[in-house]
C-alpha cells in the first residue's frame, strides 16, 4: 500500500477541524468535531479520535497510508501537556510521523507559511504568537500578558459593565439583548443571577459565555457605547501584546495576520487595524491569512517528511 497521505488537525477550543491531502496538496477530505482541550471538554480525545476515523472513511484511504500527521491543540501550553496529546493521536495502526505543537503554530504556519511574523489568534481561545527571523517561537504569554478577547471574556466584561450599571440610553437594545440570551427579565435579576456564579458547572459556564460574545461585538458595530468600550479594550490589549512581540524582532516591517472569529470580525478587525497603524520603533502591516489553520497543519506534516510547499500545492490546498 502506498503511503502518501497526511492529516492537518487544527484543534480549536471549540471546533476540531481535519484535512486530508496528497503530497501533491491535493485535499482528499475535510471533516469538524467537537473540541479538543481536554480541560474544557471530558469528551476531547473522542472528538479528535472521532474525527482522524471519520476523514480516513471520507478520503477512502486507510490507517496505513498515513504517512504523517500533525496536529495543533489548544491548551498544549506545558511540557507535561504532550502526554496527553500524543495519547489523543495514539491509534491502532496509525504508525507515522507525528507532529504535536500549540495551535497557534499550525496557524501561523497556514497564515504566514512559517515566515516571520504575527499571528493574533482571538476567538474561543486568545493567543498572540511570532516566529522571528531567528526562528524563535514568542507568545504574549511568555511576558505574562494575557489579551481577554477570546469570546467568553467580551460577554464576561459586558454583563459586569450592564450589572455595574455602566449603561447609557444608546445601550438599552444591547442590554435587552443580553438578558433575552439569558432569559431573565431585568438587570436586577441578572446581577442576582451573577452573584451565584451565575452557572454551576465550568464547562457549560464557558461554553455559555462564548456564545454570548458575538451579541457583544454586533452590538459594537451597532453603536453601543458599552459594547464599544468592552471591544476597545480588548483591542487595546491585543495591540500591546503585538507589540511586546514585535520587540523581539530585528526587522522594522513585520506582518500580523488575524484569525479567529472575534478578531475577523468587522468591528475589532478594523479597530485593530487602525490600532496598528500608530507610528512606534516598527512597522505593522496587516495581511490575510495564505491558508487556514488546518492547512497549515497540513504544511508542518508534509515538512515531517521531507516535503517542501511549493506554490501549486499551496494553491491546491486552498481549494
């Protein structure tokens, strides 16, 4: 049989999503599951498990004609971490090269195809991470900064701000919004509601909040001053911690790619954008991303084994 397929895995704090492709880039299948961090989620290695069986049966290919695969997961943040996310890619018959990273790397490599730069990855999760002209991987977080724009902290922020009573009138169809989502009947409901946690179990606690932040960043766009404030702080953040990275450059010019929903979204990617254009000892140029995440887990597999990217399998991984 021969061996000439590899598997990307862009494992999302929400969605899982695979790509099958031929050393030529040609994509063989793409399949989602659910999420893959196992401190979010109980049922993490069956999504991921689930997920390399059900791109094998989509591809019409089987276990031995994998010839690499790799896999970028959010929450692989400390050495120990590795254990068990080699236990996630550890199947019966899947005997091949293996790459386990952060999934800010199979997405910096998809964005920018492993040249120097920045990505800032904002949506279930938030990370900013570079690779320099050294080669050096940074993270926002090796300057212990952390950007609270992942979805569930803008919905966190605005609800405090609404129990604060931080609102104006031009907030009032935004705050109606929010206590619809949670089905309550006023501020005074949701501030008693918040002071008992507001839900029990972690899980679902994330899982709820970050589907309220969409509701936080299209009320943004609308106009609301608090949704406003809630994003231009964030935005904030981000364009600092872009900016602690930058300083680990030798280049003046440096490219930033955005990915993730909160920050493609229309209101923070242009905030953002405007943000970077302030004059400081660099420059920021913002590009879109060459290929997605799972793409570039893709690349990484295929560099496993000897296999450069040339510009007709990038093309063809972009179909």
């Amino acid at each position: 049989m021969t061996r000439n397929v590899v598997i990307g895995i862009d494992g999302g704090g929400t969605t899982t999503r695979l790509l099958a492709a031929n050393l030529n880039g040609d994509v063989l299948a793409y399949v989602e599951e659910g999420c893959c961090n196992p401190g979010k989620d109980p049922h993490a290695k069956q999504h991921v498990q689930n997920g390399i069986n059900r791109i094998l049966t989509a591809a019409n290919v089987g276990l031995d004609q994998v010839i690499a695969i790799a896999a970028g997961f959010a929450g692989l943040d400390r050495v120990e971490d590795h254990e068990w996310a080699a236990d996630f890619l550890n199947i019966d018959g899947l005997d091949c090269s293996k790459v386990i990273v952060n999934d800010a790397v199979v997405a910096h490599s998809g964005a920018l195809m492993n040249k120097p730069g920045i990505v800032d990855i904002s949506g279930t999760g938030s990370i900013i991470f570079a690779i320099n002209e050294a080669g050096r991987q940074i993270r926002n977080y090796d300057f212990r900064h952390y950007a609270p724009t992942a979805s569930r902290f803008l919905a966190f922020d605005a609800v405090y701000e609404i129990i604060a009573g931080n609102g104006v009138a031009e907030d009032e169809p935004f705050v109606q919004e929010v206590l619809h989502f949670w089905g309550i009947d006023d501020v005074a409901a949701l501030s008693k509601f918040g002071s008992n946690g507001f839900i029990a179990d972690d899980v679902e606690l994330t899982l709820r909040f970050g589907l309220m932040g969409p509701l936080v960043t299209a009320a943004a766009a609308s106009g609301s001053p608090l949704a406003r404030k809630v994003c231009d702080n964030g935005v904030q953040a981000l364009d600092t911690g872009i900016r602690l990275l930058g300083s680990c450059f030798e280049a003046e010019s440096i490219n930033v790619a955005f990915i993730g929903s909160v920050i493609r979204d229309d209101y923070v990617r242009t905030q953002l954008t405007h943000a970077l254009e302030r004059i400081s000892n660099r420059t920021y140029h913002v590009v879109e991303p060459v290929l997605p995440p799972a793409a570039g887990a893709v690349l990484l597999a295929m560099e496993a084994v000897g296999q450069t990217a040339d510009e007709k399998m990038v093309n063809n991984l972009r179909q």
